[in-house]
C-alpha cells in the first residue's frame, strides 16, 4: 500500500513539473485573405409580399370566399366519382386537362358506347382553389405565376361526342377554361336497350315528326331512351349557348350568334372591378355578374346599361315570353297533366322566376327519392321500389309519347332555360332556338 501511494506521488509530482516546464504563447500569425463575397440570398418574406398583400391575393382570397366555386359542396359530394369530378374537383379537372382526355365515346367489346371523358379515381378529389385555374401558381413565387392558366385551349365538346368544338379566342382563350367545365353533359340512348352512344341531334333536326320513345313499348327495344325525371343535359349549358353550337337546331329563324359570343369573354362581365351588388359583391372573382355592369358599360362595348336598361329589361322579357310559350307547347303534350317539372322554391330550383311556371328542365315523372310528387307513372325499371312505391307508381297515368320535334325541344328549352341569363349571353342563337322549336311543335 505503501509503495502504491508512493507511486501515484511520483506519477503528481511529475506532472506538475512537465506542465510548469510550458514557456509563453507565441504572436499570432497574419490574417489571411478575404474569401470572394457570395450572391444575397432572397428574403422569403419579401418575395410572398409581391402577392400576398391587401391588393392582390387578400383582396382576390376574400372575393373567392363569395364564389359557388369555393363555397359549393359538390366537390365533396363528387368525391371519387370519375364521370363527375372533372368539373366538380380540382385534381380531376387538372387530371384532364394534362392528359388531354377525349370527349370522344368508345365502342366496347360488349358492343356498347362508354364515354371516354372520366378522370382516374385516384384524381377524384379536391375542392376548387386558386390552384384549380391557376395552375403555375408557386412555381417561381413571383406575379408572373398567375400564368399561364391551366387552359385556354379550344374546348372539344363532350355532349357532342367531341364532333363539334367551342372557341372562345377573345383575350387568348382566356374563356375556354370557363366553358371546360360550363358545358352540358351528353343525352345517351340507354345501354340495356341499345347501345349507349349519344343522342344524335341531327336526327331529331331533320326528322321531327319521328316517334323517338313510343309509350306503348316502354322500357324495351326500339325505344333507345326511356323518359325519366333526370331526362336532360345537366346545368352547364351557358358554354353551349354562348358559342352558339349547342342546340337541337330546326328549320326556321337562321341560327346567328350575338357580338358577344366574338368580342367579348366570360372574365369581360364576370371579373369586372367588383361592386356593392345582390350577392354582397359583384365582380372580380367572385365571378358574379349580376347588379355588376361595368364590363357592359367598357370601351367599345355599352354606355349607361343598367338594370333598368331597354336592352337588358327587353331582352330578359322577350326570352321570358318565349320560354312560357315553350313551356306550354311541351306541357300540351301531356293533355292537361305537364310533363315538365316546377319547383318554386329558389333553394332548389336556380331558375325560380325565370319562367312564370317555375320550371326547372326536369320531366315531372314520379321517382320515390327525386320527385315522389311526380305526376307521371316512371316508364323505367321499378325493380328497385317498395310494393307501397310501386302501388304509387301504378296509380299514376302512363306518360305520352314524344316526337324527335318534342324531344328536341325539350333539349331546347333546357338549354336556354338553364344558361341562366335570360338571353343575355348571346341573344339571337337563343332566340332562334325557342322559337323554331315552338314553330315545330
């Protein structure tokens, strides 16, 4: 133990004798030479504020909170449905346009038309945002990213199998990426009666007095369509009736198209310096039009147009009388019963008003979960009914027989009826239509 204790002594003492042993730092040496300055790196902050400032985003973010684009819910309701979602989500509507999906319809190895025109379920999602039109936006984060828009090319009309185009070309086609999605779904014959492919308009054009569905067939061959409460070409119509390309057109009034559908585009009326208007706001991207007329009143185009205008009230008023003319001449058809359906309440029926039966483009034929006040016995197949909805059913009298001229009205009036101006968004082809189909009937 001794000896240990010595020795760790020993090792002590030696050590302090080493480290007392270290004479004085020495001077410091020359600096040596600067590196080469590098480049300034941005300031993120500052970049984010070219946009996002009171006068561009924020004021755009709060306008869009007032558009059925961002408040509508049918993005979620659409959700994962192929067919739908390309107008009613953002990832499908992206989905189509990157891929440049056809509006074409393919025959099957079944023999039966499908509609080329669907998304990938996977896209099937997504709410409309700034990112649905605005495609670029955070790319190089700088003001020039709000273009270009997804798309301004000519748009390939779906609900005629891609035969007939819109192209708005006015301000770069900046209205094509409007009428994309504002267009009318196809009318398609049925595939358990025949083979699925779409209505052909021409036909029910050139050979009105035809029988197109035959009530004393019914839901069987030959009748290639079986009337039901859905029977038309969806809400989308303005596209169609702005270009003037849409309609069944009969022989009478020559199908012309007002100066608008050449000289003006969607964001003209609807993207205008937004003011005080029904809606709250009216104007910029809100995309609300009505109460706002600062784009009719621009250069070149209308001075003091207002709501009480001659030309605004006598155009609406003109397409009013005509669409109640039509209106009666399809519900005749019926002898007393109408065959189209009317819904008053504005909540349900976006054209309440605009004709004084309040009808809305449907077919009042009974449906026990769309229309269980319907007035007409449903023609289709009840298999899926209770015994208490097929005794309703049953009740009710058998619906008429309709002619191509009948059916080609009806398409018609849905179209002009549904384009939601009254005629304002291209007055002569509207006209034409009404009036050669009244002429038919």
């Amino acid at each position: 133990m001794k000896n240990l204790f010595k020795l760790v002594s020993l090792l002590f003492t030696a050590g302090f004798l080493l480290a007392s042993c270290e004479g004085p730092m020495g001077p410091a040496g020359k600096d040596g030479q600067n590196g080469a300055n590098g480049t300034n790196g941005v300031d993120a902050n500052e970049t984010c504020k070219e946009c996002h400032n009171p006068e561009v985003v924020d004021a755009v973010a709060v306008q869009f909170e007032l558009a059925k684009h961002s408040y509508g819910t049918v993005a979620e309701e659409e959700a994962g449905n192929t067919g739908c979602s390309p107008c009613h989500t953002q990832e499908a509507f992206k989905y189509m346009v990157s891929h440049n999906v056809p509006s074409t319809f393919t025959k099957g190895s079944n023999g039966k038309y499908a509609n080329d025109y669907v998304t990938i379920a996977s896209a099937a999602i997504g709410n409309i945002t700034c990112f649905t039109c605005h495609s670029s936006l955070h790319t190089t984060f700088e003001g020039t990213d709000f273009s270009p828009l997804t798309t301004t090319a000519p748009v390939s009309m779906t609900m005629w199998a891609g035969a007939k185009s819109i192209n708005l070309a006015q301000d770069g086609g900046m209205g094509n990426l409007c009428v994309k999605c504002h267009q009318p779904r196809p009318l398609t014959t049925s595939t358990t009666l025949t083979d699925g492919r779409v209505v052909n308009y021409d036909s029910l054009a050139n050979y009105p007095t035809r029988i197109f569905y035959d009530n004393a067939v019914g839901n069987k061959a030959p009748n290639q369509v079986v009337p039901s409460y859905r029977t038309h070409v969806h809400y989308g119509t303005v596209g169609a009736i702005y270009a003037g390309v849409g309609g069944v057109e009969f022989q009478g009034m020559p199908y012309e198209s007002s100066y608008h559908t050449t000289h003006a585009s969607c964001e003209d009326c609807h993207m205008v310096d937004p003011i005080d208007g029904v809606n709250g706001k009216a104007g910029g991207h809100t995309f609300w039009a009505k109460g706002n007329f600062n784009g009719c009143n621009a250069t070149d185009c209308h001075e003091g147009m207002s709501s009480s205008s001659t030309l605004w009230t006598g155009t609406r008023t003109d397409v009013k009388a005509l669409l109640d003319a039509l209106a009666d001449k399809i519900n005749a058809v019926g002898g007393g019963t109408p065959i189209l359906h009317s819904e008053s309440d504005a909540s349900a029926n976006l054209w309440a008003g605009n004709t004084t039966g309040n009808w809305d483009g449907y077919l009042n034929i009974y449906d026990p979960s769309t229309n269980p006040g319907g007035a007409w016995k449903n023609p289709g197949s009840t298999s899926s009914y209770t015994d208490a909805q097929k005794a309703i059913n049953n009740a009710l009298p058998t619906f008429p027989s309709l002619t191509n001229g009948v059916m080609g009205a009806m398409i018609n009036f849905q179209m002009c009826l549904r384009e939601f101006s009254l005629g304002i968004h291209n007055t002569k082809y509207t006209k034409a239509l009404l009036q050669n189909s009244i002429d038919i009937i």
